[in-house]
C-alpha cells in the first residue's frame, strides 16, 4: 500500500513543525524520514498515524485520504522507542492484545502470534512476563505486536535508540530482513544518519520542518542538495579559502574519504597533521591547512605508511569529488 503526502503542514500557534511536505511512497518500500531532534520527522510520523492532526494538506494510503480517520482504524502498525509494552501481562498476551480487540478467534490469534513471534525469534518467550527480557527483545515483541495486525502499514518512530550500539546494529539487520521479507510498506524515523543509510530504500532528510532531499542513499551521501545535507549525512570537509572556492559566498565540500595527502608544496594547499587516529582498515587525519582551517583525511591503512602528528603535508581536493554549495545553506 502506497503513502502519498501532498503539502502536508502541522502548526502549533505560530510555530511551524512541519512546512508543505510532499512525499510519494511506495507499496512495499523502506522509507525515512532523518534529521536532527526538532526537524519535524516525528511530527510527520504522527499525522499519517494519526495521533496530531493536520493544519492543510492530505495524506493517503492506497489513494483513500485519511485525515479524519481516527488513528485506530487506520490499520496502522507502529513501534515506539519506548516499545510501550504491557508490563503485567505476558510475551504472548501483549502481542495478542491488538488482535482481540479485532474480536478474531482464538485459534486465529494463536496461530497469528505464535507465527509474528517466529519472525522476530521470540516464540520461547512467549510465556515470561517483559520484566524477564533485555531491552533488544522487549523491542522484538513491540515488532511482533505491530506485524501480527497485518496493517497496511508499518511505522517505526526511533526503534533501536534505547538499545547499546552493537545491539543497534543486530536489530537494524533484523528489522531490514523481516520488512522485506513481509513486502510492507515501511515509514522509519530515525536521527541516526548510519542507521538511515543501512536500512533505507529511499530517505526524505529534513530540517527545520522543511524536506531538503529525497532520495536513495547513495544519491544523497554523493550527490547531497546543499551544505546542511552533506554535513548531516556522513562527514563532510567544508573550505571557506577563497583561492579554492573561487567566490567569498561560496563553500568547497569535500568528503574526507576523497580528499587526498601528499607530499608537502605538490597539493591544492600545505597542512600540518595535528591529529592521528588508527581506525585498522583505515587511518583518520586531523589536518590544520596554512589557512588555518581543519579537516579531516582518511586513508586506507595499506597504502601509505603511518604519519605522525607535526609532519607537514599537501592536501589534494580532487576535481571530480568537489561539491560547491552556498554559504547560507550550511545549517
């Protein structure tokens, strides 16, 4: 089932949450919504649910506007970053609770959790009570509670946020998998710009309640619309010299990945490395320009040997790796 959002605009007073948002998702896609706290993406998220109302605009799913259905019968999934679990009743009974509210029998419902608990491996959970489960599967059985309805569609506002980092990553993988495999139609919310690359078919990154850029991951880590975007998504070198950026009101950006260091006077411009950072693959360079700006360089472990910090270099920012944006669209 397709979401279509078509100048969709939230205000509180006279502040303005989400401004004229327009976005066309599609049946089956991984799609999210990323950018700092305060940029609207949750505002978003709660108005296809249906949780905060509208001001102007229209929402649809499979082309039926849904602005004044009620929120629960918009068969809408949806994962919180709390996991808003029911603490006195079991595995098996929080993920049934949506499905006795349908009034579907209990052979049916039994089955049906018995099967969304599979899918997140969790069926010999299914009788202990949330206070006996970590926090990655209490957020399991929120997934499994969220399927088990077979909505239409699927929305995660910030899901693995009160997870550790490496459970972060594992709970990714196993939403992706599971997302895909079900074929749903996924709206994700995340300020986590890793976490948005990882798992997305499609990101809309937003700022100040307005969309900057939608596109796949790759088109918007490559090819990023302005200055805010290539600084939100990855990192992003930002040089400000006027004998590189040609125009005062011009900013030269540079992935540190595709900047390069050579001998010192053979570059663009001399530094000084104040900063070394063994990473195993890969080294990380702080570098202090003649300019005094900084920047950082990474290189592949292999190819050169190790610098160390007071060495002087020369930095190349190659041609074709050059992105130019304008000073005022840096925040």
């Amino acid at each position: 089932m397709g979401v279509n959002i078509k100048d969709i605009t939230k205000k509180y007073d006279d502040f303005t949450a989400v401004h004229r948002a327009d976005l066309d998702i599609k049946r089956g896609e991984f799609f999210t919504l990323l950018g700092p706290s305060g940029c609207g993406k949750t505002t978003l998220l709660r108005m296809i649910a249906g949780f905060n109302d509208i001001t102007s605009g229209d929402i649809f799913i499979s082309r039926n506007k849904i602005n004044n259905i009620p929120a629960h019968k918009r068969n809408i999934g949806m994962v919180f970053q709390n996991y808003a679990i029911f603490p006195h009743i079991s595995v098996f009974e929080n993920v049934a609770y949506g499905l006795k509210a349908r009034k579907i029998s209990k052979d049916e419902i039994r089955e049906r959790v018995l099967n969304a608990l599979d899918m997140v491996e969790m069926r010999d959970q299914a009788e202990k009570e949330p206070s006996e489960l970590s926090g990655g599967q209490q957020q399991r059985v929120a997934l499994a509670r969220a399927i088990v309805i077979h909505p239409e569609i699927l929305l995660m506002d910030e899901p693995l946020s009160n997870l550790d980092a490496k459970l972060r990553v594992k709970m990714r993988t196993t939403i992706k998998k599971l997302q895909s495999s079900l074929d749903i139609t996924t709206i994700y919310v995340t300020h986590d710009q890793e976490e948005a690359l990882a798992v997305s078919d499609r990101i809309a990154v937003m700022n100040r309640g307005v969309i900057q850029q939608i596109g796949t991951p790759e088109e918007i880590y490559s090819s990023p619309a302005n200055a805010f975007v290539a600084n939100f998504i990855g990192t992003s070198n930002f040089i400000y010299d006027t004998a590189l950026t040609g125009d005062s009101s011009r900013l030269l950006s540079v992935r540190p990945e595709d900047t390069l260091i050579v001998e010192a006077d053979s570059g663009n411009i001399n530094g000084e490395i104040t900063l070394t950072t063994f990473l195993g693959e890969c080294v990380s360079y702080e570098v202090k320009l003649e300019n005094e700006e900084n920047i950082e360089v990474k290189v592949f472990s292999k190819d050169m040997g190790i610098k160390g910090i007071g060495e002087k270099v020369g930095i190349i920012f190659p041609e074709d790796k050059r992105k130019y944006f304008d000073r005022s669209e840096e925040s």
